[in-house]
C-alpha cells in the first residue's frame, strides 16, 4: 500500500469518527434534555403531592370535627332519652 493510500485511508478513518463522535454528542444531549424534562416533571409531582397531602390533612381534621360532633350529638341524644324514660 502506497503511502498516498494509507493517508487517504487515515483521513477516511479520521471523518468517520468526526461523524461517530458528533452523532454520540447529539445523542447525549438528547439524553441530556430528557433528562431535564424528567426533572421538571418530578419536581411539578413532588409540589402536586404536596398539595394532595395538604388537602387530605384538611379533610381528615374536617372529619374528625364531624366525628367529634357527631358523638356530642348522640350523647345529647341519650341523656334526653334518659331523661325521658325517668
């Protein structure tokens, strides 16, 4: 092999690598930016269950009231009945 082929043989080498190297990069930085987007997403998650649980913490007090109430009720409820049947 002549030493004109063995350097177009390394200048072919050396544009397919350009070419694998630059396609390697595109696709780190597609990685790269789903990446981000997957973050966002599970920063927007976090802050949504934040606010389910805050919710929930509110409904849960809300029932507890509703029980307490209830029980205040039926004791009322008892002590006339009692009342009633002396």
């Amino acid at each position: 092999m002549s030493n004109e082929e063995r350097m177009s043989r390394m200048e072919n080498q050396i544009i397919e690598l350009s070419l694998a190297v630059s396609s390697l990069i595109t696709t780190s930085n597609r990685y790269q930016d789903n990446f981000l987007v997957l973050v966002n997403e599970i920063r927007d998650m976090k802050v949504e269950i934040r606010d389910l649980r805050a919710d929930f913490l509110e409904m849960q007090s809300e029932v507890r009231g509703l029980q307490t109430e209830n029980r205040r009720i039926l004791e009322e409820m008892e002590r006339r009945r009692d009342e009633g049947n002396s």
